[in-house]
C-alpha cells in the first residue's frame, strides 16, 4: 500500500520529467484506482474486461497532470474526485446512449467537459467537494473509534504532550496499523493486544496501556488510510517500519 | 504551543476540539463566527481541561472551606463571659487575650451605656473603665447613694477556666468606681456555664439569674420579669432582702490585701463621702444558715467599695455599717501581713475595697483563717447551678421573647467543634504561658515594693 505523501513525492518527480515515475506511479494506483471506481459502480471489475476502469485510470493520469498543491489537497482526494468525476461521466453518457428516449433533459453531453475547461468553477467545485468529504470522513471518523469506545474527548486527555511520548505511540500505533492481524484483533475484542506490541515494538507496557486510547484512535487512522485520506495526509505522522 | 492551526474534529458549546498536523489532540476556544466540523482553525493557548467549570466549583468550593476553617480558628472567640449589673446590665465576651471581642446590652439601659463606647478589642480593663465612667456620667452610679454592682465571671470553656481572673475583674472594677469616689457595693461572683445558659434563656444577666434562684431558695418569690426589667436595688427594697447575703461573694486565696482583715489601708478617700443607704443594710439576714460551710462565709461577702472606712473593725460586727465613714490612712498595717506579698494588684497604694462585714455576726474573728475557702467548692454554689427554677409568671413582652431567642441561638452557636476544641486546647496551653510569666512579674513587682 502507499501512502498520500509517498504519491506527492513521486508527483514531484513526475513533474520535473521523470516519465518512468508517472508509469510506476499509475501501476502502483491500479489498485487504488479500481476501489474508487469499483466503489463507484456498487461492483467489482476486472482490468480486462471493464472501460470503466481504462477510463478511470485516464482519469488518474489526468490527476497526476492536473494537481495543484495549492488547492490544499491531498492528491489521493483529488485523484479520487477526478476519478469520480470521469467515470460518472462516462456511465452517465453510456445509459444515455443505452436510453436515448427516455432521457432528453439530462445535462448537456458537454457539461462535465465545459466544467473542466473552466478553471475558476472547476477549483470551486474542487474545494467545495473536498470540504464536504473532509467532513463526511471526519463523521466517519468519530463514528469507527466510538465503536471502540473512544471519543474525541478521550483524546484530548489522553493526547501525550511530549513529542517524545507522542512518537513513541505513533510508532506504537503504526505496528498495530501495519500488521491487519493485530487490528482485526482490536476490532474483534475492543482491546488492544499489548503483548503483541511490547514484543514488536519494544515499548514498555506501562506506556502502552496509558496511550492505549490514543494508540488505537491512532492506529484505526492509519488502517483506514483510504477511508480517512484528508486527516493522513493532514497529521505529519513520522512513519514507522511497517 | 502559543499558537496553531487544527483540523476541527468536534464542536462544542464554546470550545472544539482539533486535530493538530502534530497528531495531538486538542479542546481550544471556539473562534468567532461559525465553526464546522473539518475546517481548519487558527487557535491560542489550548483550553486547559482542569479549568473547566466543574473543577472550577470544586476548586473554589474548597478554597472556600479552607478559607472558613482558617476565619473561624483565627476569629476571636469569647472564652468567658463578664456580666455587670449596675442597673444596666451589660456582658462582655473576653477572648483568650484578655480582651473584648463582644459586647452587649441585657436591658435599654445596659445598651443605652454600650451605645457610642468603643470597647471592642480592647483589654478587659479599658472596656470596664469606660463602662463604669458612662454608668457614673448617666447617673446609673450616682454619688448620692450607695450603688449596688453585680458582676458574674463566666468561664466557657473548661480548657480556657482562669483566663479572667476574678479578682482582676474586682480590681478593674473596684478602681473606677473608688476613682470617682462613687459609693458602691461589689458583689462578684463566678457562675459557670450552665447558669450563663440559663440566664441568656431568660435574657438576663448571670448575675441576676443567680440572685432569683437564690432568691427563691430562701422564700422570696422574684418574677421573671421582675428580675429582667426591675433595678436590684429597687428589687431588695420590695422583696426585703439583700443581694449580698444571697450571691456568694467570690474571694481568691491569693488575694488576701483584699480582704478587710488584712488591712490594706482605706486612704484618701473622697470628702464627703455619703454614707450608705440605711436602707441597703438594716436587715443583716441569716446567712449562716444556708452556707454549710462556715469557713467558707467570708467569700460570701461582698465587699464594700469606697464607702467602709471602718478599717480593721470588722470585729465588731454588730455595727459597722451604721458607723460613719472613718477615713483611715493605715499604711503601717500592712506590712505586718504576710500575705499582702502576695497581692500584686495593689502594690504599694492603698486599697479602698473594704469587705464589708455588717452580717457577720461572730465570725469575724476567724477571718484570716478562712482564707483557702473558695467560693467554687461551696456546695451552695453547685446548687445554684442544678436548681432548675420554678415555673414563675412570664413576662409577656415581645423584646424579652426576642432577646431569649437570639439567647438561645447564642447559646447553640457555641456547641462543640473539633476546630473549637483544637483552637480552646492551644489557647488553654497560652494561658497557662500567660499566668505564668504574670506571676513572675507579679512576685517581682511585690519585691521592688516593698511596703
């Protein structure tokens, strides 16, 4: 799996004309790509037989050239939206054509194409979008590790101060994210495996039972990193081994 | 962290909690204007969590309980009451330095004399010299006649007992009124605590109280409301009998110049000094009687102030009230007393407190034997204290059902509390410094006054 920054990193590449990056970078997508879009289309598809997802990886290629910075966000997000965006056109033209009949007032075929030429509207939408599923993943957020019986108040109390402690969770945290073994674990028992921790990660017990809200808040965070992709790329989180 | 940006995680009624690209966790203030959930904010100093509200309340709950423990210990608390009847009848919370820290008047006229003093946190002494100069200024001790003074000493807490000497109280007393040349009769005695409740109960003075069980002891039927609102002069003429022979005057072992037999020399005292009032003494009762313990009839007397000149002739007892005022300058007798070396009150100046010994009919040569009886022992005593009075007509006045019931809040307001009994422990162990660096002064005092 790749990270959002891993992929910013590489777009800087692409950009000062690494053309074998943009090819590694598409291939290392494909299956990112084929989630959003299978997600899309309520089905699993198939690289060979499916143009939704040839359209989506177009759509994809069109990120990489397309993404601003600026826009202040994360290229996974705005890959996804262009991802949706393309694909719903492409559905939306394709039933059209299915049913010509039956759907005369429908936008106009060159609404989504005239949006992209339009700079200005395009990053509004771009904003408005991003604001809205940054929220939405936030409630999504509150809702998963409520199911583990944390809240963001729990947080605020249990949020190590020190940059040290707060490391040393995270380090904690991304074990626990990186092995799905141990999280599913978490998930099944509402508890955290400390023992498999302290034998991973070497950190002591005692820390790890008082961090262990923010450890687990931490960790469902970074299991989820597709779901939660605005709070990953907003938390500069040091990266542990996975 | 001064400063920072956070993702807004939740919001709250005045705070939000963010996430900061640190991964912590924070509540801050909420900044103007609308927040909404996934916004990113610019915030101050995070909101510290155990400022919140509800540890506010605790925090300040407490606060406010130590801050009434350290007030209570620290406030000045009676630790004995002196009452006087003159006719004002007033009482003076003394706290455990000898000082006034309350002051009350038990009648109109009691409060007409506190009106205006300033008597609170002064020492004892000062309090009842004003008090005494206001009673002669307003004529409640009037020159012309002989005045009757009541006074009770009341020691509340067991720990703190001596801390008002009684015969300090007398001394106090007694040196305004010969100061001015007032004629007046001292009557002190000590009640104790129970007598003090039940007085506040009726709205009177200890002193007075005692005088209407004893009263009643011996036949004399004195109403309540008789015995709160009448003078005790006016009371002795219409009753027929003599305050005197029924509170025990209060007579100290140590003090033996105050005593007539010891003759401390009467001096200087005021020209024309007006005989006692025929009236106050023609009936010399039988005191003797009730007083089992004869010896113990000498600290039953009061002592005449100013007026008994008829120095060392107490012998003669069937006549000496009657008698003119003799002023006698004695100063040679004393010397021959051995025990005015023990009487620091009056070094070297003449005394003008004269026991007055009208009812003593043949007792009077044992006098000086009777020195170590103290009042407090006398059975007498301890009946006055269990001797619940009789049901007697009540006063219907609404002020005197008034005064009895801020008595009785008085009275529960100084039920036990560890903080009191702690506070009374200290105090007790201060007094007892106190007395006794007092008594070395006062044995250095007698030295460098020899007389």
């Amino acid at each position: 799996m790749l990270y959002g920054d891993e992929w910013e990193s590489s777009l800087q590449k692409i950009r000062e004309g690494d053309e074998p990056a943009r090819e590694e970078l598409i291939e290392e997508a494909k299956p990112f790509i084929a989630r959003v879009v299978g997600r899309l289309c309520g089905r699993s598809l198939n690289w060979d037989r499916d143009d939704e997802l040839s359209v989506g990886l177009i759509a994809f290629n069109e990120a990489i050239d397309r993404y601003d910075a600026k826009l202040n966000v994360p290229f996974t997000a705005y890959a996804r939206m262009v991802i949706r965006s393309r694909v719903t056109d492409y559905l939306r033209k394709e039933n059209r054509w299915g049913r010509v009949d039956l759907n005369i007032s429908d936008p106009p075929p060159d609404g989504a194409a005239s949006r992209a030429e339009n700079d200005a509207s395009w990053e509004q939408y771009i904003a408005e979008v991003a604001d809205w599923e940054r929220k939405e993943e936030i409630k999504l957020y509150s809702e998963t590790i409520k199911n583990l019986g944390i809240t963001f108040g729990d947080l605020v109390d249990s949020s190590p101060r020190h940059r040290d402690t707060r490391e040393t969770l995270i380090k904690a945290a991304s074990y626990l994210a990186a092995h799905g073994d141990l999280y599913a674990e978490l998930q099944n028992k509402k508890r955290m495996p400390v023992s498999e921790l302290v034998r991973g990660t070497g950190i002591s017990r005692k820390v790890l039972e008082r961090g262990r809200k923010y450890i687990i808040a931490v960790a469902t965070l970074l299991f989820y990193r597709e779901e939660f992709i605005y709070l990953n790329s907003y938390i500069k989180l040091p990266r542990g081994e996975g | 962290m001064g400063q920072g940006r956070g993702l807004v995680m939740e919001v709250r009624k005045k705070s939000c909690i963010v996430l900061t690209s640190e991964g912590l966790f924070l509540e801050v203030l909420r900044p103007r204007g609308d927040v909404e959930i996934g916004q990113e904010i610019v915030f101050g100093r995070p909101v510290q969590r155990w400022f919140k509200p509800h540890y506010l309340a605790v925090a300040s709950l407490l606060v406010a309980v130590f801050a009434w423990l350290a007030f209570a210990a620290l406030m000045p608390r009676a630790v004995a009451y002196v009452a006087m009847d003159i006719n004002p009848s007033v009482e003076l919370g003394i706290d455990s330095s000898v000082k006034i820290v309350s002051a009350r008047g038990l009648n109109k006229d009691g409060e007409a004399v506190l009106q205006g003093t300033s008597i609170l946190r002064e020492p004892l002494r000062d309090g009842l010299q004003q008090i005494i100069d206001r009673c002669i200024e307003y004529k409640y001790l009037d020159p012309n006649k002989e005045n009757l003074v009541l006074a009770t000493v009341t020691d509340v807490w067991s720990e703190n007992k001596g801390v008002v000497d009684t015969g300090d109280v007398y001394e106090y007393i007694s040196k305004p009124i010969n100061d001015s040349g007032v004629d007046a009769k001292l009557i002190i005695a000590r009640a104790d605590r129970e007598t003090l409740q039940k007085a506040h109960h009726n709205g009177i003075t200890p002193g007075r109280y005692l005088l209407q069980t004893e009263a009643r002891k011996k036949g004399v039927l004195i109403t309540d409301e008789e015995i709160q609102l009448e003078k005790i002069r006016e009371l002795e003429k219409k009753k027929h009998f003599r305050t005197e022979d029924l509170i025990k005057h209060w007579r100290s072992n140590d003090r033996h110049s105050a005593e007539p037999g010891n003759k401390t020399p009467a001096k200087d005292q005021m020209p024309g000094e007006p005989q006692m009032l025929p009236g106050a003494k023609e009936t010399p009762t039988d005191e003797p009687d009730h007083r089992p313990g004869k010896s113990d009839n000498r600290g039953t007397k009061p002592w005449k102030l100013g007026a008994d000149k008829n120095n060392g002739q107490y012998s003669n007892p069937s006549k000496p009230d009657t008698e003119p005022p003799k002023k006698v300058v004695n100063p040679g007798v004393s010397d021959k007393t051995p025990g005015d070396e023990n009487n620091p009150e009056m070094p070297g100046k003449g005394h003008k407190v004269r026991e007055k010994p009208a009812d003593e009919q043949g007792e009077s040569p044992l006098g000086e034997d009777r020195l170590p009886g103290r009042p407090d022992k006398e059975p007498g005593g301890k009946k006055d204290v269990s001797a619940k009075p009789e049901k007697l007509p009540r006063g219907e006045d609404k002020n005197i059902k008034k005064t009895q019931r801020q008595n009785r809040e008085n009275d529960r307001k100084e039920q036990w509390t560890p903080v009191k009994y702690i506070r009374n422990k200290f105090e007790a162990w201060a007094n007892k410094k106190r007395s006794e660096e007092n008594r070395e002064q006062r044995l250095e005092n007698t030295a460098n006054n020899p007389r």
